[in-house]
C-alpha cells in the first residue's frame, strides 16, 4: 500500500519557482469531472497533479477524497488517480475563466518585486 505526503511541486533544479490560480468556469457542459471521467457523486477532486518535461505534458492525475469527507479537517486521506490518456492543458483549458502564473528565478524567490516600469518586446506604437 502507498502512503506518502503529497506536498508542493518539486523538480531536481528549481529554477524557476511560483504559484498558479485557476477561476473555474461555472458555465457550459464540460466540468474537471466530465472531462476526467471522475464519478462526481463518489469522490471530490481536492487536488490537480501533471509535470512535464522536454518531451511534452504528462498526463493529468487528480487527488481525490470520498464524498461527504470533511474537507475542514487537518489532514486528509486521499487518492492519487492517473487520468490515462489525457491532456493536461487540454483539460485545464477547458475548465478555466481565467488562470494565472507567476514564477521567480530562483535568485529572487524571497525578494519583493515592485514593477514601477511597463513595455513592450518588440516596442509597439502607442
């Protein structure tokens, strides 16, 4: 049996490090349930899993606890399903209003960041 913490993202050399929020559309047909294949009435996606590398995406896992589960609790016992032949950004795409990511070089991930100038590559006519 698997027993592990699923915690932050990690890869070997963390160059680039940062967070990414996800506005869910509440409109249309297609929800992270009908797209996963998740029994919506049986378990609660709590979580969205997928890597990468040079190659392209790897396909999408989702961490799932039972329905009805205490989702207020400290700790939850959770499963880590592989949705096989899937698409991550596909998915993700279509499942999302609006999305943001923002990542640091490493060298500043503890710095504040003010921005106190705009532009453009390559420069645009105003």
């Amino acid at each position: 049996m698997t027993n592990f913490e699923w915690g932050p993202a990690a890869v070997t050399h963390p160059d680039w490090q940062g967070t990414m929020q996800i506005d869910e559309k509440t409109t249309g047909e297609e929800s992270i349930y009908s797209l996963t294949g998740i029994d919506k009435n049986e378990w609660t996606i709590v979580g969205l899993d997928w890597g990468g590398g040079e190659t392209g995406w790897h396909e999408l896992n989702v961490i799932v606890v039972p329905q009805g589960t205490d989702l207020s609790e400290p700790e939850l016992d959770a499963t880590h399903l592989k949705i096989h032949d899937s698409d991550p950004m596909e998915i993700l795409t279509k499942i999302m209003h609006v999305a943001d990511y923002r990542l640091r070089i490493r060298s500043v991930v503890d710095s504040n960041i003010r921005i106190t100038a705009l532009g453009d590559v390559p420069e645009q006519d105003a």
